[in-house]
C-alpha cells in the first residue's frame, strides 16, 4: 500500500491495519503531515497544525495500542477541528483578527471526547471568519481539492478541503444554515448535522446559538456514524445538549434502500438547480428506485419561506453575541463581516419573533410530509463550488443555503453524501433529512445510497500524485 | 429603497445604528442603505405566512453564556 493510499482509508479500514500492524498512528500522522506540506499552499486548509504533539500522540496510542489499551475505532486515527472549537493551550482564532491571540484554557467537550477516544488531533482548519460567510484576508480563501481554483465551501471550508484532501480522516465542522453540508458537497465528501442538541456546543464559539450545530465531516457515511458515536450525547455545559439516542455504527451498516421510503420535497425543484445538478439528483432517484425503495413527492409548502426566516435569526443572534466588539473593534473585522453584524442591530424584535414562530410551523410541516415517507431528500446545493463565497445577507447567499438552512431552522438531522458530478465534472451532493433524534435512519439511508450508488469518491484530481 | 414599513434612507440607518450604539464612519450609512433595504423587505416577504398559531420551538431558547464565549 501507498502512502497515498493509507491517507485515504476508512476509519475502519485504517483501525484493522492498526491491529493487524500493518501500519502505525504514527505512520499515518508522518504521512499526513507530508500531504500537508505538498497541498497546503494551494488549499490554504490549516490555520494551525500540531506537528510534534501530534506524532507524540500517535506513538503514544501506538504503544497502548500493542498493550492491548484499546480505546475504540478512533484510536489514533488522525483528525482535526474547526478553529472555532477551544483547544486547551492552543490558539482558537475563529479566523479573526479579534481573536487572533486568543489561547482557551479547556477544550471544547467534542475536543475532550475526542481525546478519550484516542483520536489524534492534527490541527485547526480554516474557516470564514466567525463562520459568518466571509473569508477575512488575514487567513485567506481555503480551496477545493477538486479544483483549487474555487473555494471550498463554507464556514467549515479547511474542515471539507483537508478531509477531501486526504489530509485527516475526520473533521468536526459546524453548521448554521448549511456550513458543514455545503462544503462537503463542493468538496464531494460526506457532511453531517446531527440533530440539534444531539452534539454538545459547549466551548464551540457561538455565530447563532439556536441554529448551530456541530457534526462531523468524513469520506464514508459509516466513518460519521463512527465519529458521531464519540462525540454525541448529553453534556452538563451544555443545557441544549439532549440525551437522545445515540446512532449505532453497527446498526448504520444494515441500512438497505429495499423498501424505505423517501420524499423528494418538490418545492426544492425550483428553476435555480442549475441543469447538471438536477441531472445528477435523477440519477440518484434511479438508484433509490432500483434499489427497491419507493420514491414520494412530498410538500412542504411553506418551505421556500425559509429564505426569509433565516437572517432574521442569524443577525439578531450573531450581533448580540458580537456587540461588544462591534461597538468597540469594528475595523478588526472583514468588510463584509462587519456589514452582516450591523445588520443584525436592524432587525424589528418583531421579525427576529415571527422567524422564530415560523420554525414551529416548518417543523409541523415537515412532519406531516414525513408521515408519509421516512427521510426527505433534494440535493445539497443548487451548483457546484463557486470561485468565492457569496455572502449570507446577499441573494446567491440565500440561494446557496436554501436547502440545507431549512434544517437548521427545524433542527432535523440532515446529512450530505456524495451524489455525483455536475457542471464542469465537479462533485455535488445529496441532502437526506429526518425526523428529531431520528439520526440513525437518516444515516442508514444515507449509508445504503453511498453504497448503492459507489460514488464514494476518489482521490480530488486536484490532489492526486 | 424602501420597505413596507419605512423609507430606507442614509439618515435611518445611521438612527437605527445609533440607536443599537454602533459607531458608523462617515459615508458608511450609504453602503448600508441598500442591505438593510433588502433583509428588511426580505423581513417583510416573512409576513406573508400566517405563524400566530405557532409559538417560538422551547428547544431553541437558550443564548450561550458570557462565559461560554470569552
């Protein structure tokens, strides 16, 4: 085996030849670190990396491994976060210059579980500033494997590049209208976000408290069942942190399309697909059919509405979080960043109320389609990875998150799996979504369709060797 | 640029930040206009759905503590 290859392993595949020893955490980190030394100047996917603490880690597992000390599937398996998660004694920036020097005491809880479970932490990865839609030029656009050319994606933009990019077996991101899903879908990997409340938040910086959500973003649907498995459950620093049931990895690999039911939202089949992305989504609709699965329309009418109902929430949310600085460090901030947070204070109360009145119905909505069907699905995003970012309060903005911000304003588990090429044979990908706490049939369908439809895929041609 | 509700000029957006207490540079409340004109008619757009059946989602309620983000 290559050492291209080893980077490009599944959770489990990589875990097998741990304990089989034909490779090493150790191995894998020194391997990784060489990627990033070969792609990281075209992708720009790290705002920190732990070269050394990282390799001690490694060896570290790597004998309690041999011991027989065996914590479980992510066991010295090298993975990053998102540089708005707190890493005790390492910078945790939010790609801003307001927290340029910024050093947290503790980490984050998903950091803390994903050090008991063994995991060996990379690095930080990029992100648009604050994880507000806009990339602030001291830390630079991240850029897609596929084509480096164009942006990754985002907020969780360094989260779906490295991933992609074989830089890192798994990566926690966070998603507030669709910044895990939709880089993961520009990216061509598989992005999750749970249900809300499901993963802990607490120590993850804040851009909009009652839409975040922080999940995992892998290349299998099986590796974020693995991952989520670690990181999920219930969390006394969290108080929205619920003690739902937790998706078995087990359980996620018995998923079948036979006889499971989906819902095509039909209102989501809107003109602004761009034609090769609905090509591909009907491509995807034959491999359900195929499969055995029956395939619905389904509506949810008030759904587009979402457009609408989103800002109303992010900028009031994100502007009472940044007040401070706002008053106090405005030109700290990206142009654009900035002009989204004074957005924010011009907000009615009355509209931030109705917003939040209008979830209550979405919900009611969507389950009243899902009495029918069991998950519901349209793709991912309308096009393929753009050359920039657009920014949230803009209208490509609204258009980019107008499939994957309705769940965050419903708190559904929602996840991306690859589904595909689209224009320029770039990859796109298809949103499942399901019911509350429901997360372990969303991610059985997922897992049948990925398997089904064999579109896990390769090495990004802009990466290859 | 204009909402249903008001006229969205240079001289209410500098009200409306001043009223938030955020400190707007010279000029910069003629960048704004057409922003704030356009989520406040998206803000508007919102009124076409009847939601007064509905009450705020209880699992959405709780904002982050000081000490959760310092």
């Amino acid at each position: 085996m290559t050492a291209d290859e080893l980077c490009f392993l599944s959770i489990r595949e990589l875990g097998a030849k741990y304990r089989a020893r034909e490779a090493s955490p150790a191995e894998a980190v020194r391997i990784i670190f060489d990627r990033i030394d070969r792609f990281e100047k075209p992708l720009n996917s790290w705002i920190s990396v732990r070269r050394e603490e990282a390799l001690t880690e490694a060896r570290a597992a790597e004998k309690e491994l041999r011991a027989g000390q065996d914590r479980g599937p992510l066991h010295g398996v090298p993975v990053s976060v998102k540089d708005n998660m707190d890493t005790a004694g390492l910078q945790t920036t939010c790609a801003s210059r307001i927290l340029r020097n910024r050093v947290p005491s503790r980490d984050a809880t998903v950091v803390r579980r994903l050090r008991h479970a063994g995991a060996v932490l990379l690095g930080k990865t990029n992100l648009l500033e604050f994880a507000y839609g806009i990339v602030h030029p001291d830390y630079g656009q991240c850029n897609n494997p596929w084509d480096p050319s164009r942006t990754a994606g985002g907020s969780s933009s360094g989260a779906a590049s490295s991933v992609a990019a074989g830089m890192g077996y798994a990566a926690l991101g966070t998603d507030t209208g669709g910044s895990i899903r939709i880089p993961a879908s520009y990216c061509g990997i598989v992005g999750y976000k749970p249900t809300y409340g499901l993963v802990s938040r607490a120590g993850v910086f804040p851009l909009s408290w009652s839409l975040d959500h922080v999940g995992p973003l892998t290349r299998t649907v099986e590796d974020t069942a693995t991952v989520l498995q670690e990181i999920a459950g219930s969390d006394p620093d969290d108080p929205t942190a619920v003690n739902g049931p937790i998706p078995d990895p087990r359980k996620v690999i018995e998923g079948t399309l036979r006889g499971a039911r989906v819902g095509v939202i039909k209102e989501l089949m809107g003109d602004d697909l761009r034609p090769g992305v609905r090509a591909a989504f009907e491509r995807a609709l034959r491999v359900f059919r195929t499969g055995g699965t029956t395939v619905w329309e389904v509506s949810v009418p008030s759904i587009l509405y979402s457009d609408q109902a989103l800002l109303p929430v992010i900028g009031p949310e994100a502007t009472a979080v940044h007040e401070s600085w706002l008053r106090t460090r405005p030109e700290d901030y990206a142009p654009m960043t900035r002009a989204q947070l004074e957005l924010g204070a011009m907000y009615a109360a009355t509209d931030y109320v109705r917003a939040q009145r209008f979830r209550s119905k979405l919900m009611a909505e969507c389950e009243t389609a899902l009495e029918q069907v069991e998950v519901l699905i349209a793709p991912t995003v309308a096009w393929v990875a753009p050359k920039e970012d657009p920014a949230v309060a803009g209208q490509e903005g609204v258009i980019e998150a107008r499939r994957t911000a309705p769940f965050n304003l419903t708190g559904m588990p929602a996840i991306t799996v690859p589904c595909g090429t689209a224009e320029d044979e770039l990859p796109i990908g298809l949103q499942i979504a399901g019911r509350w706490l429901e997360d372990e049939r969303v991610l059985q369908v997922a897992y049948a369709f990925e398997r089904a439809a064999e579109w896990t895929v390769s090495v990004p041609r802009g990466v290859r060797s | 640029m204009e909402s249903k509700r008001v006229k969205i000029t240079p001289e209410v957006v500098r009200n409306l930040a001043s009223a938030a207490g955020l400190p707007l540079p010279a000029g910069r409340e003629n960048e704004l206009v057409p922003l704030v004109a356009s989520i406040l008619k998206d803000a508007v757009k919102l009124e076409e759905v009847d939601v007064t059946a509905h009450e705020p989602p209880a699992a959405f309620r709780y904002p982050p503590r000081n000490r959760d983000i310092r």
